[in-house]
C-alpha cells in the first residue's frame, strides 16, 4: 500500500496571465477554425484543393486525412505508455500516465474529428454506425471508426477509474470545478473499493496495451489494404503507422512534461531520471521509425521494384516530393542523434525542442505517406499536384488548436498529480 | 432449370436448337457435344453413375479430341498448369493420340482456349464445349460438388466493349456523358486518356474510360456505409447517394480513377432542361422520341438531341428501379460515377433500355454496350466480330478487380506517357484548365521525359 | 474450407481482443468485487453511449451548419 505524501494540485488553483493569454490566443485560434468549417460545410468540399487522382491531376485525400494519421499515431503511442505505465505500476511515472491518458483521449477525438470534417456530407456521419453490422464485414474504414471508438471508450474509462482511486486516496481541499470533475467519477465509491480499483485499472493498463498494439494497426491498413495505390504497401503501412504513433506519443509526452516541469518547477514529480527515460524511450523509437523509413524507401527504388513504385520512390528521393521527405527525415533523425550522443542528458529545453522536431517531423510524413500515392495515377493521366487552400489550412491547423485547448482547459480540472511513494526518485 | 425433374421437357428441342447454335460455332463434334450435355446431367442428377458417363462416350471423345481426362480434370479442383505447354488455338493441331488412352499423364492436354492459360477456367470453359453449352457446364461443375445447379453468377451482366483501335478521341461520348447525367464539366465519367506507348510505333493511343462496374469492386468493399454496391439483378454498380458520406475512400480504392465527387452545387435537373430549351433544340413531341433515339450513325445525334429525349422521358433521373437514388448526377458532397445510364435501363422505354449516351453518340461505333451474359448482346457480338488479330484485354486485371469492360486493342503499360489534349468538348475551343476555383494550366510531362517532375 | 468475411476476423480477434483482456480480468482477477467491477462495466457502458451518442449529435450540429442562412 502506498503512503499517502503531498499533493500539489497547485496547477489546479489560480489562472496567471500567462495561462490566460495562451486560452484567448487558442480561442481566437478556435473561433478562425469554426468560421473555416462553416464556410467549408456550405459551400462544400470546394473550398479544398482537393481532386480527383488521375484525370483532375490532384490529390484525393489531403491535409486533413494526414493530419488524421498523425493524431490516430499520437493517440495509440499515449495509449501504450499509459496502459504499460499502468500494468506495470510504474509509480514514478504515474504523472506521465496520467499526462498521456488525457492526450489519448484528445487525439482520438481530433483524429475522429478530422475523418468527419474531411466527408463531403458531414452530417451523414451516423449512417456509418447504422451501417456499421453490415460495412464492418469488409470495410477497413469501419474497422477504423471502431477502433477510434474504442480507443476514445478505453481512455476514458480510464481515466474515470484512475481519478476515482486518486480521489479516494485524497483529502485535500479541491477548487470548485474539480469537485465537480469528483463528483462524477466517484458515483457510489467507498474506501473498500481501493484494492479492487488498483486491480482494475492494471488489467485495465493490459487492455490499452493490447488495444495500441493489435487495433493500433488499424487505421495504417486503411491505406495498407487498399490494393488500388500503388506505393500503399500492405505488408509495411500497418507497423510504419505503429511506430510513428510510438514516436509522436513518446515525443508528446515529452514535450507535455518538459513544458510542465518548466512551468510548475515539478523538479520531483516529473524528476531527471523520468524525462531521461522519456528521451531514451524517444531517441529508440527514433531510430527504430528511420530504420523503418529506409526499408518503405528501399522498396520504392530498386531497378526490381514495380514501375508504379518506382515513380513514387523517385519522386520521394530526387523528385518533387524530396524537399518534404527529406526534411521529414531530418527533423527525426537529427534530434534522435543528439538524444543519443548525449546519453539523454540533453536538458529540458532541448530534449523539448528535439520532441517537437520528431512531432513535425513525423507530421510531415504522415501527409506524404496519404499523399504519394494518390499524386501518381495508375493509368496514363495526370500527374497530381496539391496545394492546400487557407481553408484546409485552417481547420488542419485549427484541429491543433482544439486539441491543445482541450488540453489546457483539461488542465486546470483534471489533477496530474497522483499517489507517490515516498522512496522514489533519489537519483 | 436444373432441379426440373422431368427429363422430357428440359432437353426439348428448345434445348436442342440452342445447343446446336452453341456448338455450331466451334469445330468440334455437334452431335457429341449435344448428347455429353445432355447426359452430364442426368449425371449430375444421380440418374447414371460417372462411371456409365465416361464409358459411354470415351471412344467418342478420344476420337474427336485425341485426349479424354474427363474423369481426371472434372473431379480435381484445378487443372496444375504445366510450363512449356503451348494450349493455344493456334497450336489446337498437333494432339497426340498416345497421351490418351483414358487418363494420359499429362493433365494439361485439353484443348485450350484462344489467350487463356490451361488454368481452372479454360479446363471450365473446354468442358463447356465438351459439354455442350451452359447447361453442360452447369452439369459438368455439379459433378464435382455432387449437387447441380447454377452459379453465383448473376444471369445478366451489363458490360461494354470498347474498341480502342477505332477510337478518334473526338470526345463526344464525354460530351454525352456529361449532358445525359447532367454533370458539371470537371466531373469525367466517361474519360479518354491519350497516351504514347514507348514502343517501336510511338503513336497516339486513345482509351476511353467508363467505370469498368467491376464484379469484384474495390470501391464496394471500402465503402463505410453501404452506398456503393452492385445490382442483383444486371451487375450494374450504383451509388446510393442518400447514404454515401463523401469520404472518398472508394475512389481511393479503385485503381481506375472513375469516382467524381461532387465537390460543388450540382446542376439542378430542372435548371439543365431550360438551358437546353434556351438552346433552341429540336422539340420533340412525346410520338417522336423512339424514332429519334434509334442507333444509327447516319443520324448523327448529338448530345443535345439525347438529353432533351431524356428530360421528355424519364422525370427523375436519380430514381432507379428499386427506389434508390443512385442515377444521375450526384448531390454535393457525395459520390458519383458512370452508372451505365441506369436511369435509361430502368425506363419504360424499349428504345432507352439496353443502350448508354456515351454508345449512341460514338461516331465510329467504338463503344458497345449491352449483357455480357449474352451471347447476342453487342459488346458480345463485337468480340465474336473481331479479326483474328485484334487482341482483347481487360483494364489492370491483375489487380483482381474482374472488371466488366473489355476492351479491344492493347493494354497500356505502366510506363505509357501521357500526351496533351483536351480532355472536353469545351476544353477543345480554349486552354487547358480545369474548372476549379484556383487551380492553374495542367502541366503534361514532356513526351519521353523520364523524370517525374 | 471457405473463411468467414475478413472484417469478421478482424473484428473478433483484432478490435474487440482489448474488451475481452479487459472485462473478463475485471470479472475474474483477485480481488474479486463483483460490485466494483460492475460500477466500471457500467462507466464503460455509459461512456460508449455517449460517444455513439455525440457522434449523432456531431451530425446533427453539422446538418444545421450546413443549412444556416449565411
């Protein structure tokens, strides 16, 4: 059993300046979102540059389908650290548990949210759930508005759980809204229920675990099982995806903390030795994504590889594409070096830095990984061009915004600060 | 028509003319091939056991095919392709008599078929002339499964046949297109790429480009909400534009590029008959219409002629047979696609039925469409028409799509460069750009020009 | 012989496998308390209406966006 110590819900408390500036720039950054939506739902799909593959020379799905891969990734990589940060009990990481049970929920619902507002008739979304018996028999799509579904249920469950133990084990005073956020997650809870709460939420921990690992695959073989694209290899794009989330998760994560840290002083609960593990955990993932980059390359520009592929692997290396995926490579590679030469030591600041660059990083891919194929018909038309309009533009960016704002408003309900032991963290 | 119990009435002479007319086209024995037909039957009914069946006719069938493996080919599931084996027609002479002898060593030795590997369907299409047309081929798979009956094949299947080398690229059947269903001008059901094979002849290739209506659509398996499926009844595939999301996911699928969104307003059907009325076509009393709509080149319809016709006849050209809204142009936001015209096939007219804008306006007669399940339909009869050394192909059918478009000419390789044209009738009167709100002149790759960019 | 649809494997043995470790640890793992497990399962339940829930909701909201007289 753990010792009850301190609890410093201090983020919990008090609104500086510097909070509220960051609330009203994302509102304002919201408020442009909603404007580009409405205007993008009734004029429709025009807005967009998107096109038909092939005979309009454009790309079919763009920055929004994307900007999807790269939130679904995030969503599944914060998904397995919290499940094994769970399973485990890794106490001196239940911040960070906590930290990325909050994200994953956010990514999900900004993943699903991007699919909704990249359909021509948003407000059909709900015939895909009445379909959902019948289309879930061959459509990877609808095993991918399951999976998010379940990725969104399991988070938030939880979370639900998790807080209903801390509340539990908790006697401070909490502000007003918090006690609401109490409230409801502690229908009908008794102290007796502790060590069956612990148990649930380990086996709960197992749950996520396997969720990232198996359905984690999922939205990948969107585009791996569709036989149509060349370049969408099958074998490759389910783990490519998996390990992106892994990475994007991890430097999320890191990046939430190290901001965190540097805001609050949170010298002890986000201590040295959990955001150098964090920075090991990123520089491996690191690694392991440009490895898995080199062998998706190695299949496209061999003299053997089909002449399809091959036009898509030129055009990645030395061709239109290069400047994007070159820089995509850059931005991991680089920052996973440094993590590595520097033995994880590199310093808040710039292991912050380094997660921000693999996060734009891997964004930059997960665009072309939808794009590339698309830009390269099968039969002899056009050869594709895409140029998002200030309106994709908006709401892909906007997409960010909401989910940082949801997070920041998450912050000052939710408490991060959770049970610790006191024999941790003496490194 | 298999389960019909009495013999008497099923091998009538209905049944004899339509045998004879099958077996008449091919070299082989007529009177065999009938009496084979007749008896896989009564053998797939239990009436005679396999055995009987294969001493009745082994001297016959070794007589006429040099070969007799019926026992060994129709009960094996496939027939192992054997390398080095030429089965082509071309090489149907040479069949040695000493691979006979009731059950020869070498399974690959059935007749072939013209262009086809002795794989399962040719070993499936040779008992079809061993056995006398579909009813002998039905009996003839009921031996293998013990029960007869017919496939999962649906009875009719429109399809076309497209003939590329007639093809001028003249566009009128993309002009057609667009008037009949009403589209705006960027949305290309009917597309025809133009193309240089880099080959020894480096000419200008045309291949007009419907949806293929593919029998194992990718779209259809994509699909998330059930809007996109195939007819029972005719094969036809439809878009259910009251269910379809927009997401696009099955124009990502198919590896044809034939799924248009409807990304702005659409025409309104209404809108489009005063535009047409404004233009001062022929008016037509509602008596004329079948006279007018009759396939006849010399006629020299245009696509201004059709859609007025259509407009007269058909009220709501999105309404199909079973009530679904699927014919027509799309509304916004949704996904549309060559549909074969189905709001013709569904009409009450005879005149309409059968036939497509894009068939009736072609000016070299390159576009036939009608039942590839039937033998007398025009894209079947076009096929059966050709010289022996015009080839047919079916578009990218590696990818497994069964894709139900034959076309006549060859296949282009991946490598085939696409050349500049226009790509509309109105495209033809001014530059190249497509109508969509900031979007530059098309930039075709240089002819031969390797790179990508 | 003949496989069942692949969404069906996929579904069964793929997307929902983090329901079954889930539940059936909840139902059987020491300590047993029946009554906490089923307060989760009922959250879980509650949560999952609420998303199919939100997602109707999501389609309504965009039906009056899209028909807003702008």
């Amino acid at each position: 059993m753990t010792a009850r110590t301190d609890y410093s819900l201090d983020h919990l408390r008090g609104i500086s300046k510097g909070y509220l500036l960051l609330i009203g720039v994302l509102f304002v950054g919201v408020l442009f979102t909603l404007e580009a939506i409405i205007h993008q739902v009734q004029r429709g799909l025009v807005m967009t540059d998107l096109a038909q593959q092939g005979t309009q020379g454009g790309a079919t799905w763009g920055l929004y389908i994307g900007t999807f891969e790269w939130f679904a990734g995030m969503a599944v990589g914060t998904l397995a650290i919290t499940g094994y940060i769970r399973f485990n009990q890794l106490d001196q990481y239940d911040m960070i548990a906590r930290i990325g049970n909050i994200w994953a929920f956010i990514c999900g619902l900004s993943a699903a949210w991007l699919i909704i507002i990249d359909l021509g008739t948003p407000h059909r979304v709900l015939v895909i759930l009445t379909n959902w018996h019948e289309t879930v028999l061959h459509s990877p799509l609808a095993w991918d508005v399951t999976f998010v579904t379940t990725l969104m249920v399991f988070t938030l469950t939880m979370l639900v759980l998790s807080l209903r133990l801390d509340f539990l084990r908790m006697d401070n005073d909490l502000p007003l809204h918090t006690s609401i956020v109490k409230r409801l997650v502690s229908i009908g809870a008794t102290e007796e229920e502790i060590p069956k709460l612990e148990s649930m939420r380990q086996w709960l921990g197992l749950g996520l675990i396997v969720l990232a690992l198996t359905a984690g695959l999922v939205p990948g073989l969107l585009l791996g099982v569709v036989g149509g694209q060349p370049g969408y290899f099958g074998a490759e794009s389910g783990i490519i995806f998996l390990v992106s989330g892994m990475l994007t998760g991890i430097a999320l994560l890191s990046v939430t903390a190290g901001i965190l840290r540097m805001r609050y002083s949170w010298r002890d609960k986000l201590s040295n030795p959990v955001m150098r593990g964090l920075g090991q955990m990123m520089a491996a993932f690191g690694f392991v994504w440009l490895i898995v980059m080199f062998v998706d390359v190695t299949t496209v520009i061999t003299d053997m590889a089909p002449f399809y592929e091959q036009r898509i692997g030129d055009a990645m290396i030395t061709g239109s594409l290069a400047p994007f995926f070159w820089a995509s490579i850059l931005l991991v590679a680089v920052p996973t070096f440094f993590l590595a030469a520097a033995k994880y030591r590199l310093g808040v600041r710039l292991q912050t830095l380094a997660g921000f660059s693999i996060l734009f990083g891997v964004w930059i891919k997960s665009n072309l990984t939808v794009m590339e194929p698309l830009l390269f018909p099968n039969l002899p038309g056009i050869q594709g061009t895409y140029t998002p309009t200030i309106v994709e533009w908006v709401i892909t960016l906007g997409a960010i915004a909401i989910a940082l704002f949801l997070f920041v408003v998450a912050l000052k309900f939710i408490p991060l600060a959770t049970v610790r032991t006191t024999e941790v963290s003496n490194e | 028509m298999q389960s019909d119990p009495s013999t008497a009435s099923e091998f009538d002479e209905a049944w004899e003319a339509d045998a004879e007319r099958r077996l008449g086209a091919v070299d082989y024995d007529t009177q065999l091939g009938k009496d084979l037909g007749r008896d896989a039957q009564r053998l797939a009914r239990g009436e005679i056991s396999e055995a009987e069946f294969h001493e009745r006719y082994h001297e016959q069938v070794l007589d006429e095919f040099g070969v007799d493996q019926r026992l060994e080919t129709y009960t094996a599931d496939t027939s192992p392709a054997v390398p080095g084996v030429d089965t082509s027609a071309d090489d149907t002479g040479p069949w040695d008599g000493d691979t006979g002898g009731g059950g020869g060593e070498d399974p690959s030795n059935l007749p072939g078929v013209p262009g086809e590997d002795p794989s399962r369907r040719s070993v499936l299409k040779t008992a079809g002339v061993l056995g006398a047309a579909a009813v002998g081929i039905a009996g003839v798979e009921g031996m293998t499964t013990g029960v007869s009956g017919s496939g999962d094949e649906p009875d009719t299947q429109m399809g076309m046949a497209i003939n590329m080398n007639s093809c001028i690229a003249c566009l009128q059947c993309v002009e057609a297109c667009n008037v009949e269903n009403n589209n705006t001008p960027d949305a290309l059901w009917m597309f025809v790429h133009r193309y240089v094979q880099e080959d020894y002849r480096d000419t200008e290739e045309y291949l007009p480009r419907p949806c293929q209506h593919c029998s194992d659509a990718p779209c259809e398996a994509a699909c998330p909400t059930t809007a996109r499926f195939q007819r029972d009844e005719d094969g036809i595939v439809l878009t259910d534009y009251d269910s379809c999301i927009g997401c696009r996911y099955c124009e990502v699928a198919c590896p044809y590029g034939v799924n248009y969104l409807q990304w702005d307003e659409p025409h309104d059907p209404e809108e489009f008959t005063e535009m047409h009325e404004s233009d001062g076509a022929i008016e037509l009393a509602p008596g004329d219409l079948d006279e007018n709509i009759t396939i006849d080149e010399e006629e020299n319809i245009t696509a201004g002629d059709l859609n007025e016709s259509i407009t007269e006849t058909i009220d709501d050209p999105r309404q199909t047979a079973d009530g679904t809204h699927g014919g027509g142009n799309p509304p916004k936001g949704v996904m549309g696609k060559c549909t074969f015209c189905v709001h013709r096939q569904d009409s009450e007219s005879e005149a309409l039925q059968g036939t497509t804008a894009c068939e009736q306006v072609c000016p070299v007669d390159a576009i036939h469409f009608g039942d590839l399940e039937d033998e007398e339909s025009a894209p079947r009869q076009h096929i059966a028409d050709l010289d022996d050394d015009e080839s047919t192909y079916r578009l990218l059918e590696d990818r497994g799509t069964e894709p139900n478009v034959i076309y006549v000419g060859s296949e282009p390789s991946p490598d085939a460069t696409p050349v500049e044209g226009p790509r509309t009738v109105e495209d033809m009167h001014r530059d190249l750009t497509r109508s969509r709100t900031g979007r530059g002149p098309v930039d075709y790759p240089e002819r031969g020009d390797e790179d990508d960019s | 012989m003949n496989l069942p649809p692949i969404g069906m494997l996929v579904l069964l043995f793929i997307l929902l496998m983090p329901v079954y470790v889930t539940l059936a640890s909840w139902l059987f793992a020491e300590p047993r308390d029946g009554r906490t497990a089923s307060i989760g399962i009922v959250y879980m339940g509650v949560i999952a209406v609420l998303m199919i829930g939100a997602t109707a909701g999501l389609g309504v909201a965009f039906w009056v966006i899209a028909n807003l007289p702008l």
